[in-house]
C-alpha cells in the first residue's frame, strides 16, 4: 500500500492508497487525523482529502492490511508502503497435545474465540458453541437454571452415549459444566477422523477442545466484569379459566353446577350424588375471590427470573513467570419457583519458564455449585401448572394440600444438589537436543456430589383426612476421581521448503466412581431442622457401588509441509479398555489427511480475487466405549427380599440376575471421509468453506431382547448395529471497514442425513420412549428401524373425523365403539381393521438443517453484536397434545379448545359447544373408549425454528476518560437473550433435547413432557481493565 500526500496551505493533507504488492488502488482505506479525529475514506481511485497541519499524526487503516501512522513533516510527498495482514491465517489453532497454524490444517476443525464465547453472556461454556460451528447441534435438555446440554457433532452416530470428549487444557474431562466461560480463550471442535484420531478409543462421536487463558508478559492487569439482569418465559400457552372449565366438564360429564342454598355445587354425578366435597373443591362462585385457590396454577408457581455474574481476574508476569488468578460467581433464580442454581469457581494458571530449556505450568481450579431441582418432564410442575384442574382448593379444610398440585409440588420440593470439584493439571516441558521436547503432563480431578431430598407428610388418604405417612430423608452421594498421566516427545524440524513435525506418546487414565445411597423415615416434622439422616428414626436403607475403569494409549503423528503448499499429517493410535475383555481390549485407530494450497501455486499469482485457497481430504478410524464399566459381566441384584412361609410380612434376603454378561463385546468403529476446500477473496475480506463428509459406525453395541422367561431386567450388549451420518457444511463470512464503520458478517449452515444401516441378525427393530397415561396410550412412540434415522417418532396416521354413523360402519373401525366425532385412522396395511401393524414413520427428531448468522459492528466507541441460531426439519412429539387436547381425566385444557374440537349438532343442555363439524380435535369424551389419543401423526409437530439468541449493545469509553481514570479499558453494556423466537411449534419451547433422566440415551430425542422452556433475559453490565 503507498501513499502519495502533499500539504496545500497547511490545512489539508492529500493523497492516494494503493496496495504494495499490486500497485493497485484501495477502495475505502480509512484515512484519520489522529489529532483532530477526522476519518475520510479513499474514493474509487484511492484518492483522499483530509483536513490537517504539518505535526499531525494521519492513520491509515484498511482490513486485511496492517495499519500505519504517518506524521506531516513537511509539504513533501509522501510515499509509504504497507504489507498485506495474514493474521487470521496464522492463528494458532488447538488440534490435539500440539497448536497448529489454521493455514496448515488438513482436517476438520471449527474455532470458537474468546470474544464469542464471552459476547453470548451463558453459564455453561457448551451453549457458546451453538450455531457457531458448522456440522454441531446443541441443544440446551432444559432451561432451568444449571441445566445439562447435548453437543452432537455430525449426526448421531450410536443409540449411546453420543457425547463428544471433552479436554480442557490437554486433559480429558466429563464435561465442561463447570468451566467459567470467562476463563475461556478459545474453544477448537475436532470433527472428523483427520483431526479427532489422535484421541482414538473415545473420539467417535467428535472432540471438544477447551483451552484457558494464562498470563501475559508485561504489568499486571486486573479486570472486573459483571452484570446483572432478569428473566421471564418467552412464551405462555393460554388454558381455560375456572367459568370455561366448569362447563367443559358439565359437557363431558354431564355433571351440571347448581345452586341450593344460596350456594354453586357441583351437582351429580352418574348415580345422581351430590358431587361437590368442601373439604377439596371450591365453590364455583367463591373461587374468584377465595385466598386458597390461585388465580393461575402457572402464575402461582412462576416469577420473574434473576441471574448475576461478576469476575475478577488477575494477570500479568515477566519473562520467567507469567500467572493469572481468576474468580468467578453465577447465580440465577429461575422462572419457576425454587429453580434456583449458583456457582463460584477459582482458578488459578502458572507458567514457569525455570531454565532457559525446562518450563513448569501449573492450572489449578475449584467449583462449588449448588442447584435445587423441581420435578421436570412428565411428572414436572409445568406440565401440572397447565393441566391442573383450577377448581381445586390450594389446601383442605384439615389444613393440608388438598392434593399433589402445582404448588405443592413447588412448596414440598426439598431436593438440593451441591457439587465440589477440584481439578489440577501439571504440565512439565523440557526441550533438548535443538529439535525435541518431551512434556510430562498430570492431571487429576475429585468432584463430591450430594443430593440430599426431604419428603414432608402430606400424602393424603382419599378420605382427606390427615395424613398417615412419614417424613423420608434420602441421600445421594458421588464421589468421582480421575487420574491422567501423559508422557508426549515431539519433534520439529524446518529446513528450507521443507517443514516436519512429529510425536509419540503415552497415556493412562483411571477412574473410580463411588455412589451411595441412604435414607431413613420418621423425622418429626416437615421443618428444614430435621433435613437430615439423623432426625429419623428407622426404615434404614442403604446402597452402594463402585464403577472402576483403566485404560491405557499409546499416540503418534506425523506432519509435513513442503514449500508451504503441500501438506501431509498422520495420526495413529491404539487404545486398551478394561470396559472389555482381554481379547478385545486393544483398538486401533488410524488416519491419514492431506492438503494443498493451490493459492501459492505461481498460476494463481496472476490474479488478485483469491487471497488463499486450499483443498483438504481425509480418511480416518474412531472408537467408542461409551457403555456401562460391566457390561460384559454378569450382574446380580443382592438388594432383594422374598416373601416366605405364613408369617405375615415375613420376607427373607435374596438375589437375582440383572442382565446376562457378554465377554465378545468390542469398540464400536467409526470410520470417517471428510473433503474440505477453504478459499478467501479479496484479500482475506471474505472468507468461507465448505466440507462434504461421511461417518460409518460399525459393531454399535445394542442390547437384544431374550425371553421373559430367563428373568432378567436388562438385555445383554452384543455389537450389532450400524449407522451413517453423511453431510455438507458451509461457512461464509465478510469483514470490511468503511472510515470508523466496521461490520462482520457470517454465515453458517450444515445438512446432516442420519441413517441405520444395520440392526444385526434380523434387523429386528429397537423401541423407545414409552409413553403411558392415564387411560388412552400404552405405546412407544420411537422406532429406530434399519433405513430411517435413529429414533424415529412412529404411531397411527390420522385422516380427518368421521362425520357421519355412515362413514364409520364402511371404514376400517366399525367396532361399535368409534362414533361420529371420532378419529379417522388410515388402514394402512388394507386389511380392514386398525391395529398396531398400521403403525408408520412418522418424522424425525434430527434436524436437517442447522446454521448461525453472527453479525458485529462497529462504529467509533460502540459495538454491537447479534447472533440469530436455528434448525429445520425435525419434528417434535408433543405429549401436552394429549392432556389440554382432550378431556380424559379432571384436567384444564387449551383454551381455544371450544373451538377445535369436534361437535356434529346443537345440543341446548350443553350450548357452551356449538355444532362444529369443521373441528380438528375429537369431540369431548372422558373415556376416549375408541382410543382416539393413541400414539399418532396427531402428537408430531414442526419443531423448525430461528432464534435470535443473544444481542448486545456496548460502549467503551474513550481514551481521554480512561486515562483520566488510569484505566487501560472499560465498557458498559446491555443485553438479551433469545429476544425473539420465530417457529410454528406450539408448545412451550422447539429446542427440545434428551430428557434430564435419560441424557446417555438417544431414543428419547425431541419428546416434548412440557420440558421447562428457554428464558427470555435482558441483563446490563460493566467491563473494568486496570
């Protein structure tokens, strides 16, 4: 870039810009007047004009170039020259027990940086990661304060456990929920066999790569960031209100409300009984005003959310030792009530270099959180919220709660869960021999969990008489402890064009889980003084196991690049398991990945629209272990008692097997394709890739049914299943500043197809998500079947409602129970009857596609971010469908209800519901005799959605304030969180994941139990640099 400027009376500086290399012109370089704070711009031909005198400072700034201040001399033309900035292509990128170049990556790895992770203002690191890597879904399983997330990385690859590894700062953890994000500096995700292998054994399902920061040489810093803010839920579904409701059940029931004696009963039932009991029920015409039954069941057990964070760090060092000490405090209210989750972590990072050949880094970190958990999913308070009739008393007239209802539920729940961890890495590297290091890495991790629950008395009899039960103390403890040792030598040598690297190593790990449960009855009251064991009395319980694994590795890769164009790395590693037998304890997992940067290519110099351009292929082997320590064992269950002789409850000790053992278990392999082409335009402005891959998992271990008859609770391991994900990914971006305006703009979206191939001997298909209520369904509702993605959602194909007597007696159901106003159900199979073999596909709960749009701007002292993240294709079964849909049971439904329901004639008795033979939901039936609420096409909605998943707004402060202050930063900001929600799904919330209790198991995707929803949050802050 030149630069050709001239003074004209000392008022205005001109010039042109022009880029070194090509001598051609640079449209819209920023041109500003350091003393004055004018900026202009250069016009089409690089020309610009700018006001300014001889002393002055003039910057000139473009992106992609490196900027550089000139100072007015003299009215001498200037010429000055600036070199093209490859910044972004040479940043270190974390790939695996080394850093490399992003330039000179062969594989598939996508990069999450520190200003990202930071901007998105979440709790848990692996929410940072949504929508910002191509080719990886997450989804949040709940939103309820300190709710676990699922991270799947292209496509689900077994109906295991398909979580990625995690490896924070070189070691291998079991998540990375507790990890402040920030303390974060970047996050990498390994997605392909290239990249992941040299993890082998536990890498199947995709790598997450977490790396902190440390400290930095120069004076010390400390920073201070914090926000506070609230939240409330995004949306509401609208049930019927106490007048509506009363008439619903007078149309279902034939239970009509009257008055005698100046008072509203609830009047007969079928036997023509009065039907109304004060000591449970409300009058109707008192409920309005009655300071025992809320307005809202949802209302009552609802608020407004709070969440807080405040970080302190501090860093600093010299050239020997560089540190940073940070700490961290979190704490959210949820929009439940008694939802509450905090945590407080330290950390702290040294970096010694002790000799000028021997260096010692030392991370040590603590977290403390504590969570209150509500009851979620199908037996959770929201759903209750909804469904719970609004007739009923809060409490009865003996001063108890009338039932199990909403805020019982919210006022009983005593059910904490305090977690300690300490984790410390030790990281000794000594370089030797110009070329060599070796690093001698140790890590472990102890992590104390207790969930410690208090069941009060307040089971009431039918009667409704005081309760006769007793108090239950129930402790949950864990105790985790994980050891790692790695002994890693690598090589690096650079000799001209040529430029090689290599590594070998070792591994070991070990793991021992400890878990115990204990619990006794009889504490002598429900206050929070007898929430211990020792308060009660007897009914001694108590449960324990030790879940033990060892497993060793040994790495290597090699990596060369030649006259940095063509580029070769290798990685191969055999892994050892005590999950297996002897026989099948060794796994061998090999990869290889090539590359070519055809932009250094001297055909390509020629031209100046690609700045970089490079093509990538891999092939790779995996592994994954991800099953239970014992599975290959025989398992007894000795916690067992009989009933023996004629005693009255007289039981004696016994046993009896859980599962058959399997010694022939294996890794299942995973086998991986992967072609990339990573190309930028006009000089790295804009800059994108796109990936074609295909991932293969073969000898998937499933659990095959054996007779009844051989008693066993669970089914026996054997490898017998296949899988294929295969897909594309695309990413595109573009950055450029015009004066002080900058803007950033991306793209991000991927297609995944997931496919069984494979089910073993007989195909035989595997079910999931049961889904049993209260009269009308009995059915699992997932089917993973060879041909279909995992965990298909599978039931009954619905076609409209009959009409007429007619149509019923000439269709498929004529057994004299369907009646008009009933489903249609298709006969599939054509054999004249609907019975289970006219169960189909009926959609999928995995996306097909996935993407992000980040966009930042700037402009002078403000910046302002937004982040929009969705998915389409995949479906939801929502089970809520079948409780407001309907009128099985005493339950609230929908309030639009009246009007979708099916209703053939007028009926004066019950005028609430008018004919309405348009209607879409069977007419009203207690018993729903014809099963009209079977699993079916009726439950799977739309679970497509856009997101506007987090915005913010910040100002720093400028320079004359801070050095005012003597501060080297400081910023205020705002911001939201999921601020908008675009989707057709109408239910509380479309990013639905695995229920909280099956988080290992993938055939419970995408069933929605009334799942506790995403919170909208707005929250303002301030960021402090001293």
């Amino acid at each position: 870039m030149g630069i050709d400027c001239w003074a004209q009376g000392q008022s205005y500086v001109k010039g042109r810009v022009v880029d070194s290399a090509t001598q051609e012109s640079i449209i819209g370089a920023t041109i500003k007047n350091k003393n004055t704070a004018k900026a202009v711009i250069t016009d089409f031909d690089g020309n610009f004009s700018i006001a300014g005198s001889i002393g002055d400072e003039i910057q000139i700034s473009y992106v992609g170039y490196s900027s550089q201040t000139v100072k007015i001399k003299d009215n001498n033309a200037l010429s000055i020259q600036l070199s093209s900035n490859d910044q972004q292509l040479d940043e270190l990128v974390v790939i695996g027990y080394a850093t490399q170049k992003k330039s000179d990556l062969t594989g598939a790895v996508s990069s999450v940086k520190a200003d990202e992770i930071v901007a998105s203002a979440v709790p848990n690191p692996a929410q940072a990661i949504q929508g910002k890597a191509p080719g990886v879904l997450v989804i949040q399983n709940s939103g309820a304060p300190g709710g676990s997330t699922t991270i799947k990385i292209r496509g689900t690859g077994t109906i295991n456990d398909s979580d990625p590894l995690y490896v924070v700062d070189g070691f291998i953890v079991d998540n990375i929920d507790h990890i402040n994000p920030n303390d974060i500096a970047s996050i990498e995700v390994l997605k392909d066999a290239g990249s992941a292998s040299i993890y082998g054994a536990r890498a199947a399902n995709g790598v997450v790569l977490v790396t902190t920061k440390g400290g930095e040489e120069g004076k010390t810093r400390i920073s201070f960031d914090g926000y506070v803010g609230f939240s409330n839920p995004w949306k509401s579904i609208d049930v019927m209100g106490i007048e509506d409701f009363a008439l619903m059940r007078d149309y279902v029931q034939g239970t009509h409300y009257y008055s005698q004696d100046g008072q509203l009963y609830m009047s007969k039932d079928n036997g023509g009984n009065l039907y109304y009991d004060p000591r449970k029920y409300q009058l109707l015409d008192t409920i309005a005003s009655s300071p025992y039954t809320p307005k809202s069941w949802w209302d009552a057990v609802t608020q407004t959310g709070i969440k807080q964070q405040y970080n302190l760090s501090i860093s600093g060092g010299n050239n020997r030792t560089k540190f940073m000490v940070s700490g961290n405090y979190y704490n959210e209210k949820g929009i439940v009530k008694t939802s509450d989750y905090q945590r407080l972590s330290l950390r702290v990072n040294l970096n010694n270099k002790l000799t000028d050949w021997l260096s010692l880094k030392t991370n040590i970190l603590y977290t403390n959180t504590d969570r209150d958990l509500i009851p979620e999913g199908a037996d959770g308070v929201l759903k209750k919220a909804l469904y719970q009739s609004p007739l009923i008393h809060t409490y009865n007239t003996a001063g108890y709660y009338s039932e199990n209802h909403p805020i019982a539920m919210i006022e009983r729940n005593h059910n904490s869960a305090t977690t300690n961890r300490f984790d410390i890495n030790i990281d000794l590297s000594a370089k030797f021999l110009k070329y060599f290091t070796y690093q001698f890495k140790l890590s472990n991790y102890t992590n104390f969990y207790n969930r410690s629950k208090f069941d009060e008395v307040n089971k009431l009899e039918e009667n409704f008489e005081a309760p006769t039960d007793l108090t239950k103390v129930t402790n949950f403890d864990t105790r985790t402890n994980k050891t790692e040792l790695n002994n890693i030598l690598t090589y690096a040598y650079e000799s001209g064009k040529h430029n090689i690297s290599a590594l070998v190593g070792q591994t070991i790990e070990m793991s021992r889980v400890y878990d115990q449960e204990t619990s006794k009855k009889g504490a002598p009251g429900n206050s929070s003084n007898y929430w211990y064991l020792a308060s009660a009395y007897f009914g001694d319980y108590a449960y324990g196991l030790l879940n033990e694994w060892n497993a060793m590795g040994f790495i290597s890769r090699v990596s060369y690049s030649f006259d940095d164009k063509y580029l070769l790395q290798a990685n191969f590693r055999s892994d050892a398991s005590s999950v297996f037998s002897k026989k099948n304890r060794w796994g061998f997992f090999p990869s290889v990945s090539l590359g070519w940067k055809f932009s250094g290519e001297e055909w390509m110099q020629s031209q100046n629209v690609i700045s970089f351009a490079k093509l990538r292929v891999g092939w790779g082997q995996l592994g994954n272990n991800r099953i239970s320590e014992y599975a290959r064992y025989k398992m007894m269950d000795t916690n067992l008692s009989y009933p023996f002789g004629t005693g009255l409850h007289t039981t004696y000790p016994g046993a009896a097997s859980l599962t058959l053992g399997n010694d022939n278990i294996k890794w299942e392999k995973t086998e991986s394709y992967n072609v990339g082409l990573d190309i930028n335009f006009l000089n790295n402005r804009l800059s994108s890739s796109i990936e074609c891959f295909v991932k293969n998992t073969s000898d998937m271990l499933i659990q095959v049914p054996v007779s009844l008859s051989a008693g066993l609770n669970e089914n026996p391991m054997v490898n017998a299943g296949s899988i294929q994900n295969k897909g594309i990914e695309f990413n595109i971006s573009y950055k450029d500043q015009i004066a002080d305006f900058k803007y950033d703009i991306g793209f991000n979206i991927s297609y995944i197809k997931n496919k069984v191939t494979s089910l073993g001997t007989g195909n035989e298909p595997i079910y999931g998500a049961l889904l049993s209520t209260e009269e009308s369904i009995n059915d699992y509702v997932t089917k993973t079947e060879v041909g279909r993605p995992i965990a298909c959602f599978y039931g009954y194909v619905t076609d409209g409602i009959f009409q007429t007597p007619e149509e019923v007696a000439a269709s498929a159901q004529n057994d004299g129970i369907t009646e008009p106003g009933d489903f249609r159900f298709k006969d599939l199979n054509n054999d004249g009857k609907i019975d289970a073999s006219d169960r189909t596909y009926l959609g999928s709960p995995h996306p097909d596609f996935v993407y992000g749009i980040p966009i930042t701007l700037s402009y002078k002292n403000f910046d302002f971010y937004m982040f929009f993240q969705g998915q389409w294709g995949n479906k939801i079964f929502n089970v809520m469908e079948y409780y407001l849909n309907s009128a099985h049971g005493t339950g609230n439904v929908y309030a639009d209800l009246r009007s979708k329901c099916w209703s053939g004639t007028y009926d004066p008795e019950k005028s609430f519901y008018p004919a309405n033979p348009q209607g879409t939901v069977p007419e009203l039936d207690e018993a729903d005799r014809p099963r009209n609420f079977r699993a079916s096409d009726f439950y799977v909605k739309d679970g497509s959605y856009c997101r506007l998943k987090n915005v913010q707004l910040t100002y720093n402060l400028p320079q004359k304030v801070l050095k005012k202050l003597q501060l080297s930063n400081a910023s205020i900001y705002v911001s939201a969180q999921n601020l908008l929600t675009f989707t057709k799904y109408d239910g509380f919330d479309p990013e639905i994941g695995r229920d909280e209790s099956n988080t290992g198991n993938n055939l419970y995707l995408g069933v929605d139990h009334g799942n506790y929803p995403q919170s909208r949050s707005f929250m303002a802050g301030i960021k402090i640099t001293y």
